[in-house]
C-alpha cells in the first residue's frame, strides 16, 4: 500500500541537509552558550552564526530575533509581552476570527485579565478587511495581531496595508508569518511590521524551534524567568542544535523559494485536474481565496460525505491528510476558520486540508484523487 503525506502544514520532513547539521552539532558540539570556557565559547558562536544567517535571510538585524520553542510559544510571548509592556498604554487588542489558537487562545486568557479583544470578521474567502480593522481601532488599541496566510484555507492578508495602519496610529503590529515562511522572501525591515513569528517545522526544518522578530528599540515583558539568555527576553539554556538546524532550514528554503513555489502550485492544479476527471467538478468545493492563497495549503470540502469518514478511509488507504490546523485535527472540531467564513452547513461539515510539500509527487496527486473517487463511489453503494 501506498503510503502518501499531504499533511506539510502540520509538520514537514526534516531536510537531508538539515539532518546532517544537527546531527553535527550534536555529535560535536555539547556546551552551554552561557558558559565561559572553551566548550561554552563553541556553543555561543555556534548559536550566534545560526542567528546570523537567519537575519541576513529574514531582512533583520541578529539582535531582532528571539530563539523560542517554535510558532506557539513566539506568538503567545508578542501577545502577552506587549499587553504586559503596553498595559498603560491601554488594553485593547485587535486580531481576526480565523488566527491560530496560540493566537486565540492567548487572547482568551488576556480577556480574563481585563483585556478588551476585537475579533474582526472575515469575507467567505477568509480575507481580512482593511476597513473592519481600522473602525475596530480605539483610543485604548495596543496591538494588532493579523497571520500573513491562514493556516486552513491559505488566504493571504494584505499585511502590507494593515502594517501601514497600524503604524499611522502608533500600535503595534504582530504578524504569524509560520506558513508564509518558505513561500515568500520574507525582508523584516521592508515590511511595516514590528513583530513576527516563525517555526521551524513548517519548512522542513526540526520540531520544537522558532523564532520571533522583535524590532529594535521595542521592549516587550519576558514570559519566561531565569538565566538572562536572548538578551534577557526568553530565558533558559537555548537548543543549539535545533537553532542550527533551523538556520539552514530557513537558507535552503530561501534558496529554493521559487522552485518549492512553483512545485506546490503544480501539485494543486494536478489533485484538482485529477479530481474533476475522477469525481467531477461539482462534486467538490475549494475553500479560500481564489488568486491569493498560499500554493502548498488546498482546502476541499466534498459535500457527498463528511470530514471523519473521508479522512478515516484516506488513512486506511495510507494518505494523511487533515481537518484543519494541527491543534485541532485530532478532535475534529469543526473548524473555527471555516465557520468565521460562514460557509454553507454541508461545505463545514465535509472539509479536507491537503498541504503539500518535499517529497510529494504528481502520481501522489493523481492516486489521492483515485483514491477519493473509490471512497466516494463505495460509500454511494452503500446507500
């Protein structure tokens, strides 16, 4: 049996070349970059070369980024460390319907400690609107959190226009750049944003490693006490390996972002092209914006059927797929992303997350439309 992954934006494979540098730094280098002696001077060039590379990449100044434990712990350390900074300020924060849950839920639990949270609606394409954000916006406005393209459906947010906004009205401006990584250049300094997170197993780099940009002159509160690593903003012993590995995660996806591109988007005109052929156009429904998405996210409702027994019987014939974002696949909620788009009860109900990515291939797309057209017809016949 075949055995098929179009789960990339969950996770990715870690790249052969990104293996072998970790592997190196563990198998050669064992230090703690806080220590003073020969081992701990190792370690500190080590992560301090990582962080190099990863700012000349990223458009950034190496003191600007903040080693974190992946997207997550990034998001929640923007969100909380500017409420807790900014609290005089005001606290009032604005952020979308359709962000991820380390977005929503840090909200959440600032909403418990007295912060006023405005969750602007999204259009049936999941576009954030330009105007919703700027009447959201009051006196008391701290912060603007919007995700540079959804982690579901793939739509892209005009963060350019938000990031000007914001700016004309003193507030800061958070981007989740976790699934844009990889898929655009990404220049921190030429783009009018002042903090933006990144992860490092979006792009074929480890698990448990990201990165938050912090622009400079921008103080935020720590979430994490203890040794005064990462210049005193996140605190403990940083992951040496980790942080090279996803140093050249980030140079090879730079280096290959127009390949990786164009390689997504043929992949998801062939499943599409594959499935009008195998199930025909009106038995499926593509969820997102049509012209700006992200090419290697494809969300797909297939209203004969409903999410769990399409999913399953995809796993039994050994494809990984998902019902939305990682976090939430395993329960099978229904979708907050999809909801917040108000799409139609049986569209909710019957939608599929296909991400693509290294190691997938064209006969991969063709075989999972097969695949879905004999799940289909099964269940028919069994009506």
């Amino acid at each position: 049996m075949k055995s098929i992954y179009l789960d990339h934006a969950a996770s990715t494979p870690v790249h052969p070349e990104v293996a072998q540098e970790i592997m190196n730094v563990m198998t050669n280098h064992y230090g703690n970059a806080s220590s003073v002696h020969s081992f701990g001077r190792t370690a500190k060039r080590t992560v301090n070369g990582a962080r190099d590379q990863m700012a000349e990449t990223l458009g950034c100044f190496p003191d600007e980024l903040v080693m974190t434990a992946g997207g997550t712990e990034s998001d929640n350390l923007a969100i909380f460390g500017i409420a807790s900074a900014r609290a005089d300020r005001g606290k009032h924060i604005i952020t979308s319907a359709i962000e991820h849950h380390a977005v929503l839920h840090a909200c959440s639990e600032l909403e418990k400690q007295g912060y006023h949270v405005t969750y602007v609606p999204v259009d049936h394409t999941g576009l954030v609107q330009l105007n919703a954000i700027e009447k959201a916006i009051t006196d008391e406005t701290i912060l603007i959190s919007i995700m540079y393209g959804n982690n579901e459906v793939g739509t892209i947010q005009p963060i350019e226009e938000i990031g000007q906004l914001a700016r004309s009205q003193d507030i800061i401006f958070h981007v989740d750049a976790v699934q844009a990584l990889g898929n655009f250049s990404i220049s921190c300094h030429s783009l009018p944003v002042d903090l933006m997170s990144f992860s490092g197993h979006k792009i074929n780099g480890p698990q448990g490693v990201g990165a938050l940009y912090v622009r400079r002159g921008l103080h935020l509160d720590s979430r994490l006490f203890g040794g005064l690593q990462e210049k005193k903003r996140r605190a403990g012993t940083e992951n040496m390996a980790g942080i090279a590995g996803f140093s050249k995660a980030i140079e090879l996806a730079e280096q290959h972002l127009t390949e990786r591109r164009e390689e997504d988007l043929m992949l998801r005109n062939t499943l599409l092209k594959a499935l009008e052929k195998e199930i025909g156009s009106d038995s499926f429904i593509v969820n997102g914006h049509p012209t700006e998405f992200l090419p290697h996210i494809l969300n797909i409702s297939f209203p004969q059927t409903d999410t769990e027994t399409l999913l399953m019987n995809l796993d039994m014939e050994g494809i990984a797929a998902a019902s939305g974002s990682a976090c939430t696949s395993g329960s099978l909620e229904i979708s907050h992303v999809l909801q917040a788009m108000k799409l139609p009860q049986n569209v909710l109900y019957s939608a599929i997350r296909f991400s693509f990515g290294l190691g997938n291939t064209s006969e991969d797309m063709e075989y999972t439309a097969q695949i879905i057209g004999t799940i289909l017809r099964r269940m028919r016949n069994r009506c």
